[in-house]
C-alpha cells in the first residue's frame, strides 16, 4: 500500500529548512549549505541545457577575399545546429532566447595566384552589426604571411529574441588586389563559427 506524507517544510534538527515549498516554489536547502548528487545517482534538470547549439563552416575554398573590405563569411554548412538557429543562406546566428552565449569563429586565408604577401588580417564577430569581438594580426616588417588562420572569441548577452551574429574577414595586402580567398574544407575544421547558450544565463 503507498504511503503519501504532506508538508510544507522538512528542516533539519537545528530546525533550519532542508526543503520547502511556498507558492509553487520548492527551495532545497539553506544558505551556506553544500547539496550533493552520490556516486552513481542521476540528476535529471530538462531544462537545464547548453542549447540553442550550433557550429556552421565553409565547406570548400571561397572565390575571393576582396582587399582592404570586411566581408561575412558564407558559412553555407553545418555541423550540427539543435534548434535550428544558423541560416546557411544569410550566414546569422539568430538564437531566438536571452541569455548568455559563448561564441568562436576561425577564418583560414591563403592567396589564389600570384598574390602579394598579407599584411594585415582581420576576424570580427558581430552582433547586429556591429562588432563585438575582433582578432587582428599585423607583419608590415617582413613579407612572410602567406596563409594565416586566426581566431576570435566572446561571450555575450543576448537580451532580445531578434539578436543575431555573424563572423566577419578582412584583409590587406602589400600590393592591393584581391587575389586572396578563405580557405574552406568538406570536414569543417579550417574556417567555422560556432556557439552555445552557456547553462543556467
């Protein structure tokens, strides 16, 4: 036969409150107390979660990566997506909850044909289209940069549901044409832009 037991408050023999419930809302334990899951028991908490989650690439080698113009990076594949937040067609990040968001995004550049040595990149994430997040390499001393991957991270907080984030590329170099392209690859792992909602933000 079950037993049911109702209270509002279980407190321990000091008479502090180890669980109470008042309008809907249980509190588990008192300030200055440690709550401890054992080993080999399961915490269950649903809606706790890393998510919306994404990591979107470039998935072969774009055309080119004009001089001296900032450029969003056609981040056309996916990895994974959880709730379906990158748009592969206007290359955004539109994670539709307010929170906190960790984000990262590295862009590999490299030259077509017979392009001069790079002189300056830029990596720049973006939120609603300004910058939030820039990564800038120089080598105006010795001509040497020839292919260059570089990354740049933030954590950012998201306070309206039309928020968005793009990743962005810049480059100059010594003679001023265009003959630069981001390097992409069917894999994922040369230029990509990933992110999450950080748990409990």
């Amino acid at each position: 036969m079950a037993s049911i037991l109702k209270v509002d408050t279980i407190q321990d023999q000091s008479g502090n409150n180890i669980i109470n419930e008042s309008a809907d809302t249980i509190t588990i334990g008192a300030s200055g107390d440690t709550i401890t899951i054992p080993t080999g028991a399961t915490f269950s908490a649903p809606n706790i979660v890393n998510t919306p989650a994404f990591k979107a690439y470039l998935s072969a080698n774009s055309d080119t990566l004009n001089h001296d113009t900032m450029t969003v990076v056609p981040l056309n594949a996916e990895k994974f997506d959880t709730n379906s937040k990158f748009d592969t067609s206007t290359y955004r990040f539109t994670p539709g909850e307010i929170g906190y968001y960790f984000l990262t995004g590295t862009v590999c550049i490299d030259w077509i044909s017979g392009a001069s040595y790079l002189r300056q990149v830029n990596v720049v994430i973006q939120k609603n289209g300004s910058p939030i997040a820039e990564t800038i390499i120089t080598n105006y001393n010795s001509p040497d940069m020839e292919v260059m991957g570089i990354n740049t991270n933030v954590i950012d907080y998201s306070s309206d549901v039309t928020d968005y984030y793009q990743l962005l590329a810049y480059q100059n170099n010594g003679s001023g044409n265009n003959s630069r392209r981001m390097r992409g690859s069917s894999d994922g792992e040369r230029t990509f832009f990933c992110g999450q909602k950080l748990i409990g933000a």
